[in-house]
C-alpha cells in the first residue's frame, strides 16, 4: 500500500528590529538572564504595550515577498494561558486579522516547479525562556527574549515530503535574510518551525489524523522529524493502532517524537482582542512604499544568473538562496572573475568546507576580491588548481591575499619551459623502459613519466607544459 | 479657620499671598488625619513625611517670589492602584501586600511635577472591584457623613479622604463608576474623563477598554485644575489620545443660558430613592431656572448597559489579573510542590472572593463555546449604547441622571449579594461603556443627612461643557460648601 | 444558562484557581445569578451589528525602533518571591 504524506509549517522567525515588540528593551542575543528587561516586558502591573512601528513594516515587507494580501484593518489578540515564560499570562498576537494572508512560495522540488500556499503571516511576540537547572530542584526563568517581535508563517498543507519541507524553509529562510527582516539563525532560535503532519492513502481525500510536532532547532532537525513521524503514522495506521491528534515534541538527539498531552490539557485560550492596543490600518501607500523598497528577490535573481551568467538552473538556485554568497557572487564577477568559475568555487569547495564547519556563507573570511585574486592565479597558470585548494583551505584558517600564501608555502608553478626542459631529459634518460614502452605504442608509460617529471619539480611544475614538452621530446627520438 | 476645610483653588490664593505656608496647610491636613483616621480609615500608606519636605520646597519657592501653579503645595492622595516609585502599591489585595514597584503611574508623575505634596495611597474595593470598598482586604473605609455607612466605592478611600479633610483633592479611577458613585456617596465632586484622555499608564489594570483616571476634589473649580495637570499626551499608553491642550477652568464662566440638556427619564421610575428623585428633579429646575432647556429621554439599551458591563469587565480583568501568578512580584502561596499548585493556591490565596468571582464570570464568557453568546454579545451591546448616546447628543449638550438611585448603604448590608452591590453602578456604567466623560457633583441630603450626587453626561471630550455645567449648577446651589461632620460610634464629634 | 459544578470547575482551572468545597455552592450560585442576569443580553437584536472592542477609534499608535531600557535588574527582580542567580524562580518544570 502506498501513501501520501500530508505537511504543513508554522514558521516563527525572530524580526530583526532594535527593539522588542512592545517597549523599549534591546532584542540582544545571548547576555546575562534578565538584563534586557523593564517594567513592561516583565508585565508589572498596570505597564501597558505599544507597538514597535518597524515589527509592522518587516511583517508587511515578509508579506508582499511572499506574495501575500496585506489586512488594511488588522487587531492584536490576546492568546491567554499560564506558562511561566509568559509574563503577562497572555501572548499578544493575531487571530482573525492577520497582517498578511493568502501567499505562496515556489520551490522546485526535482527541478520541477511547486506552488506552496501560505495562508497566514501574523505578529506575535516571543516568550522567554526556562533555564533548567540540572542539579536543583527548581527552573529558572529569563525573559530577555520575551517580548521578542515575532512573525509567524502558516503555510497551507501543500507540502508532500521532508525534502519539499526543507526546500521551502530554504526558501523562506532565503526571503527573509533578502529583505532583512530576521536573520534567521535557526540554532540560536531566531527561526522555529512546527510541523503537522498527516499520512492519507493514496487517492484518498479525506485527510488522516494529523499531529504537530514541536521544538524543531534546525532544517536537519525538520527533515528527520517529518521522516520519523510520517513512518510512525503509516505504521499505527498499517498495524491497526490508534493516532490520535495530539502535539509532539521532537526529540533531535533521541531522533524521536514524544506525546506532550499531559501539558496541553485544557486548551482554551479565550482569544480576545486586546483592549490595550488600537488597530493596525495599513494604507495603500504603505503598501506601495515597502514594495517599492524590496530588494531583488531569490527567484528574480535566480532567473537573471540563468539568463545572464548562464549557470543551470541547479547551480543558481545554489548561489541565490543564499543572500550573502549571490552577493559574493557577483561581487567576484565585479572583480573579472568569470561567473562558472566562481560558482564552482562557491559551491564546491567554499560550500564543503562551511558544511563540515558548520558554518553560513555569512562567516567566510576572505573577500570576494582574495578569491577573485586566488581564481586568477590558476587561470593564469602561476599555481595549479590543486595548489589553488591548498591555498583556499589556508584561506579559511587565517585570511590573507592568496599571493602571500601561494609565496609561503612555495606554490608557484614552474612554467619555464627551459627549465622545466632540463628536468625531462632527466627524467627520460633515467628511464629508458618507459621510454621503449611509449614507443612501443603504450600510451599508458607518458603518465608515469609526467609523474616523474611532477615530482622532480616537486609538483610545482605546470603540468600541462610538461605534457607537451615530454610528448615532444619522446617524439623527437622515434 | 481650618485650612483642611477648604479647597485647592482658596489654598492657592493664601499661598500667592502669603498667608499660609503650604507646610501649615500640610500639617494641617496631617493633623486632620491624625485625628479622622482611626473612625474613617481612608490610607492604606501614609507618606506625610514626604509631603512635608514637598510643601518645604514649594514654600522656599513662594519665598523666593516664584510664581506657583494652581496645584503646587496643596496635599493630595492618591487612591491605591496608582503605582508610586518606591511605595507600596496594594491595589487593596493580600496579592499586592509588599508591591513596591519601581516606576510612577503617569498621573503621579504629572502630580509630582506640580508639586502637590502626596499624602499617601488610599483605601479601594479590591482591584476596583466593588462599589463599597469593603473588599478591600485591609479595611474597610467608614463615610464620614455616617462611620456606619459605606463611602462607595471602588474609590471610597478618596472620596472618604477627600470628604473627611484628610486630603484636599485626590486621583481615583472610574471603571464603572468608582469614581462618581463614592463622589455621590461622600458629597464630593468626582469626574471621569472621556476614555484616552487621561494616560493609564501605572494604573493597575481592572478592564483596559474601560478604565479611566480622574480627580475627586470638593469643588468644580479644583475638579478642572487638577484635570489640566493630568491631561496630557503619554506615549507609553496607546489609548491616550494626541489631542492640543485645553485650559478647563476657562470653562467655568457659570453660563448656561441657551443649552439644552436631557434628562433620563428611565432612571426616575423604579426602585430610586423619594429622597434622591426630589433633588434630582429640583436640580433640573435649577437648570431651567439658570436659562436652559430641558427635555426628557428614555434610552432604549440603557437596561443592558449592566449586564453587557459585567461581562466585558469580567473578561478583561480575568485576563489582566493572570500576571499576578507569584513568579514575579506579589504573594506566592507558601504550600505547592509543582507549577500547577503555586500557580492555583497562590491565586486563591491572594485574591479575595470578589475578585475570584469576577475572574471566573469572565473566563466564562471568554471560553470556548460561550465566547460570542457573552463576550462577543455584550461588544454589540456597546456598539448599540454608542448608537443611543450619539442620538441623544444630537439633541441634547449633555444629559443628566442620578449619580446612584440611592444615598449611601450601610456596611455590610449587600456584601453577600453580588447582585444587588453592581445595581449600584446603573446610572454609571453605561458611560464607561460607550467612553464618555461624567461628573458628579453634590445636590442634596437625603432626610437621613446622606449626600445625594447629581450626574451629568457630555459626548466625549465635551468635559469642558459638563464642567460649565457643573459649575453652574454650584454657584447656584452651594451645596459643595457643607462639610461632613464626623462623629464617633457614640454620635459625638470628634 | 444554567451553571454546573463542571463547568465552574473547568473556567477555575483556566484561570488557575482552587475551588473549596465549603465555598463551591455559593459560588455557583452567585456565578449562576450574574450569568442569568447577562442572558438578557440575548433579547437584543444585533445581527447586524458590529462589535465594538474600543470606545474610541484610534489607530496606528505606533513607537519608533529605539531602545529606551534604562532599569536595573537587581531593581526588577526586587519584588520577586524567589529568585536565583539574576532569574525568577519556579519549581521545576517538567517539558
Ligand atoms: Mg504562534
Ligand atoms: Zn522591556
């Protein structure tokens, strides 16, 4: 029996604004518990919230990038429920208004195109967080981040596989760091996913039990979590057991979702507009000025490399998901570097080694300008493409311009063709059985004798002049 | 004489001509205090040492030959859900028994900047909620016409306050009618303001769409001098309105010849008071006599201006009183092993019964299934209030009812029924409802010597007309000029 | 509408209150009687109307992007019941 799987996303991604949604405190990552806090974000009583101007302007922008409606009277709601990350009790965001709604994005899942709806786009503001302390016998509580201006991404259950899931999240990922709004480090939690899930057979309408996993860090993380919890619904489902609709937690180091029902009891959040704040009206002129101020976008750029630099589609989709590296990209072409070159670069090796880094195209030390300098030192023939790796890998450890480590470690390629003439006759009188052989008709023996050659040089020499230079020479003798 | 006795507006001109110093008028106060406070109970905190050095401060400017607001030097108090830096803030709950928050309310603020001397916080309903200010868990504040007699409430340590000397104006807030029923009850004047115009900002929330902070003072003429120094645009508060400034004592020119004024004829047929209808009709002769028009009118939602009240009331306080959940500030219950059970014996302990009854009422009415039959419901009421009071406003400059049906009740006469306590609040709340400014001024004595409180409606931010009104009305009647005589169990002066 | 002990109980958890047993009666009682006094609230036709969440329309009071954090933690944290190492604390929680 074959199924469907059927995905949709909750997408939380922190805005990057200077300050939270409500009062004036720093959105700072990663300082002491509870220095960026007030009266307000810590809900003492009788503080009240007023809204950060530049929260509503990201949330429209994210919108209109993701081609959706903008709500012209939009409310904030009260979500009301006890936790103790939630100072105030309630998590003002929006229920019936939206900011945004009725969006899509395209991915191209096996290079063919799919249209992911997305329904919703709302502001909320995010909790804070429970410190657990391993030993003792309490939780601590830090609300630095509470009150963290947030937009949430519902996207339409469009989405069939881990695999399209994870080009979307790319894809918004890739949105959001364009139009900089988030920055989008999903390990330091500034984008969150949810996932719900549900499996159908194929040909079915009616849609299975669906369940929606929780505390998602990481697109890995997403991948892995839709995997298991897809094969977990097929098997209750071909082995007679019982979905029920419930919210799971995803545990990445175990691999493995776990039941959080005993929390989740008694959800009933008494939604209600709240009384504190007035209503959002978003004017067509407001519309037209953030649209106007959108930058280029990932599909748009991705088209124009096609057309203009003529990379595949694969290759510019590679580049352009990526703000930072289409930047570098270009930036490289700006210094004459030619485009498929650069891309190679970029998304061979540059791309390898920021994965077993675990690294973003963000954190590449050299400049475009060092790896334009390091592309024409090869082309050129100054130092081989192997040495061009070693000089790049050097290049990651410590940024300097590629000349000055190509001169360190010795690299430049012999190119004379004097010297370099000197050494294969050397290498042909040492070895006259290769010689007979290559005369013999054995093409084979003229690579064991480029190889003597190469080391002789000590793998400086330019190999293609070596090639032509020994062919030559054996020629000569015949 | 007694410089406790007289109001801000006659202290500003001994101060101006030097002859009283506001700390002589401080101690006075003080002294007055002292002296009422053990029959009355009005303070919750007492922070006269803190006066004193204000009122040295503004003596030291008079001498210099500084010029001196209308408010500078005159004592007030504040009534206890306005948050004070560095003072116990107790809302009149066990929850906020130790709260000592670490900002001012924007009001105290405005307070503070004109340099009246701030006397100490004073005595509510917990919360605001009540109309007695016998669910203050502290204690409970005595009218100083009657010490058996409650002064109204939620602001009732105010208006007590203010009635008793022990204050000479003070700030309370009006969510249903806690500032004008306790004004009604103490014979003061106690003005709501339109909905934004005074910033919320430190005052504890009860119901956000509906609160508002006003003053209780004993004239029309200290009502508008304290209102300018409050009114001011706050950018911490999204509802405050950006509005230009209005001096509200030009107003008070005592004409009102021409203007044409409702009068509510629902509220003078069932279940009011023989005593309070005749000061009610009389006050509408006054009217008539002083040039203006009367009419009547009959408002066709005014009988669900209560009920829609508790429900939207309800629901907002059960969502404004969640913070108070022992992690942060406030009581936390000494017996829980989990979250579940500080979070639940924290609540129970710390709320009183009345507060818990309307957090509950409100959750109802909120919860899934009953949201739109209740909640949703009692918002299209309002919208259908809003509607009658516009039509009214087409007619009429402002309309007037009794503040209360009836004069001040005696203590622990409804406490037990919840019921029969919000029927105090018929006249009033509809006002809230629909964001309108209200005053209650002094206009009469029921045959028992009760004060009874004359309410006078405008549109909103026609303060200015309801104060011109108010005005007129007391320059005509002069019933502002009699002072409580309070008397102790035994009937004897004190 | 008629409130039962169910029901009192279930907006009592929400709000996370403890109901007594020796106050229960009374106060689905006095429950009961302020939500029969709202009910008629249903005589009243309001199919065409709009609710109304703010008595005075207002909008886009907006704050511009600029830090103004001027407080001190130990200042913030001075009304907590139990704090530790610059946080509030709770009993542990379980996740
Ligand atoms: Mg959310
Ligand atoms: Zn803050």
């Amino acid at each position: 029996m074959s199924y469907e799987t059927v995905i949709g996303l909750e997408i939380h991604a922190e805005l990057s604004t200077a300050t939270k949604m409500y009062c004036g405190c720093p959105t700072s990552f990663g300082s002491e518990p509870n220095m960026h806090c007030c009266p307000i974000c810590l809900a003492m009583p009788g503080t009240l919230p007023v809204l950060n101007k530049k929260a509503v302007e990201y949330a429209i922008k994210a919108g209109l990038a993701m081609n959706c409606s903008i709500t012209d009277m939009g409310k904030q709601d009260r979500k009301n429920y006890f936790y103790p990350d939630l100072p105030k009790a309630y998590q003002i965001s929006q229920l019936d208004t939206p900011i945004c709604v009725n969006g899509y994005i395209d991915i191209t899942p096996g290079g063919k195109t799919k249209r992911i709806r997305i329904n919703r786009i709302h502001i909320e503001e995010d909790a804070g967080k429970l410190l657990h302390d391993a030993a003792g016998s309490s939780t601590l509580v830090d609300y630095n981040r509470g009150g963290t201006p947030l937009i949430e991404i519902v996207t339409e259950p469009d989405i069939s596989s881990s695999e399209e899931a994870r080009l979307f999240l790319e894809s918004v990922k890739a949105i959001l760091q364009y139009i900089e709004v988030s920055d989008c480090k999903m390990e330091q939690g500034s984008l969150r996913c949810d996932v719900n899930i549900s499996v159908r057979k194929k040909g079915e309408n009616k849609l299975g039990t669906r369940t929606e996993m929780k505390n998602i860090n990481s697109f890995k993380a997403a991948v892995r979590a839709i995997d298991f919890e897809s094969n977990r619904h097929i098997e209750e489902i071909e082995y007679g057991g019982k979905l029920i609709q419930e919210t799971r937690r995803w545990d990445d180091a175990k691999g493995e979702s776990f039941s959080m029902r005993g929390k989740e009891e008694a959800q009933d959040y008494r939604y209600f507009p709240d009384p504190d704040l007035v209503y959002i009206a978003v004017s067509d002129e407001m519309i037209a000025q953030i649209k106007n101020s959108l930058p280029e976008l990932p599909a748009a750029r991705k088209e124009r490399y096609i057309g203009e630099y003529n990379l595949t589609p694969y290759d510019a989709e590679q580049i352009t998901n990526s703000k930072h590296l289409a930047d570098f990209f270009e930036e490289c072409i700006s210094c004459g570097a030619t485009p498929k070159t650069v891309c190679n670069w970029l998304i061979g090796d540059i791309a390898k080694t920021l994965n077993e880094k675990n690294a973003e195209p963000a954190d590449i030390p050299f400049s475009p300008a060092q790896l334009s300098k390091l592309i024409e030192l090869i082309e050129k023939g100054t130092i081989s493409n192997t040495a061009g790796k070693k000089v790049l890998s050097e290049m990651f450890e410590k940024a300097r311009n590629p000349e000055e480590i190509v001169k360190e470690l010795g690299l430049v390629q012999i190119s004379d063709e004097s010297a370099l003439l000197r050494i294969i006759t050397e290498v042909v009188s040492a070895n006259p059985k290769s010689v007979e052989d290559y005369k013999a008709g054995k093409d084979k023996a003229i690579g064991y004798l480029i190889g003597q050659a190469m080391r002789a040089t000590k793998g400086q020499g330019n190999p293609q002049i070596i090639a032509k230079l020994l062919k030559d020479e054996l020629d000569k003798n015949i | 004489m007694n410089y406790y006795d007289l109001t801000a507006h006659e202290i500003h001109e001994l101060l101006v001509k030097k002859e009283v110093t506001s700390v002589e008028v401080t101690n006075s106060v003080i002294e007055r205090a002292e002296k009422t406070e053990p029959y009355i109970e009005s303070y919750l905190e007492r922070t006269f040492e803190c006066a004193v050095n204000t009122a040295r401060k503004v003596d030291e400017k008079i001498a210099k030959g500084e010029d001196i607001s209308p408010l500078e030097g005159v004592p007030a108090a504040l009534k206890d859900n306005l948050c004070t830096k560095g003072v116990k803030t107790t809302c009149a709950s066990k929850m906020l028994e130790n709260f000592v928050p670490c900002y001012d309310a924007f009001v105290v603020k405005k307070i503070k900047e004109q340099n009246s001397p701030v006397l100490g916080k004073l005595n509510m309903d917990e919360f605001a909620m009540g109309s007695s200010t016998e669910t203050s868990y502290f204690k409970t504040t005595k009218n100083p016409y009657d010490i058996n007699k409650v002064p109204g409430g939620s602001s009732g340590g105010c208006a007590a306050a203010v009635c008793a000397g022990s204050a000479v104006y003070a700030l309370g807030s009006d969510t249903g009618g806690s500032i004008r029923q306790p004004a009604s009850f103490c014979g003061v004047v106690g003005l709501k303001p339109t909905y934004g115009l005074v910033s919320r900002f430190g005052c504890v929330a009860f119901a956000s769409s509906l609160d508002q902070i006003g003053p209780i003072t004993r004239d029309v003429t200290d009502c508008a001098n304290v209102l300018n120094s409050i009114v001011a645009h706050d950018e911490l508060d999204s509802t405050s309105l950006d509005i230009p400034k209005v001096d509200y004592t030009k107003a008070l020119t005592g004409d009102i010849r021409g203007m044409k004024i409702g009068i509510a004829a629902d509220y003078i047929q069932d279940g009011i008071n023989e005593d309070v209808k005749k000061a009610f009709l009389s006050a509408a002769e006054t009217f008539k006599a002083l040039g203006a028009q009367v009419g009547e009118y009959t408002m066709k939602a005014a009988k669900y201006a209560l009920p829609a009240y508790y429900i939207i009331s309800g629901a907002e306080a059960s969502s404004n009183l969640a913070r108070f959940d022992g992690i942060r500030y406030g009581y936390r219950s000494k017996k829980y092993e989990d979250l579940t059970e500080l979070y639940k014996n924290t609540r129970s302990e710390g709320f009183g019964a009345e507060v818990k009854r309307r957090i509950l009422v409100g959750t109802y009415a909120l919860s899934a299934g009953y949201y739109d039959a209740y909640y949703k419901k009692a918002q299209k009421i309002r919208t259908v209030i809003i509607n009658d009071f516009n039509e009214q406003f087409e007619k009429f400059d402002f309309i007037i009812t009794p503040t209360t049906l009836s004069t001040a009740f005696s203590i622990g006469e409804k406490i037990e029924n919840p019921l029969e306590m919000y029927l105090n609040d018929l006249c009033t709340v509809s006002v809230n409802i629909a964001g309108l400014p209200a005053i209650s001024i002094p206009c009469g004595f029921d045959s028992g010597g009760m004060p009874i409180g004359l309410h006078i409606i405008g549109k909103a931010l026609s303060e200015e007309t309801i104060l011109r009104a108010a005005y007129a009305f007391e320059q005509n009647t002069r019933f502002n000029k009699k002072r409580a005589i309070v008397k102790n169990k035994e009937g004897r002066e004190i | 509408m008629k409130i039962t002990s169910q029901d009192v109980e279930y907006v009592a958890n929400l709000a996370r209150l403890k109901i007594h047993d020796d106050e229960k009666d009374k106060l689905i009682a006095d429950i009961e009687s302020i939500i029969e006094f709202a009910d008629v609230l249903s005589e009243v036709d309001t199919e065409n109307i709009e609710p109304t969440y703010h008595a005075i329309k207002a909008q886009n009071v907006l704050r511009e992007d600029i830090v103004t954090n001027n407080y001190d933690r130990d200042e913030l944290l001075s009304n907590a019941p139990s704090k530790q190492d610059g946080c509030f604390e709770v009993p542990k929680v379980v996740e």
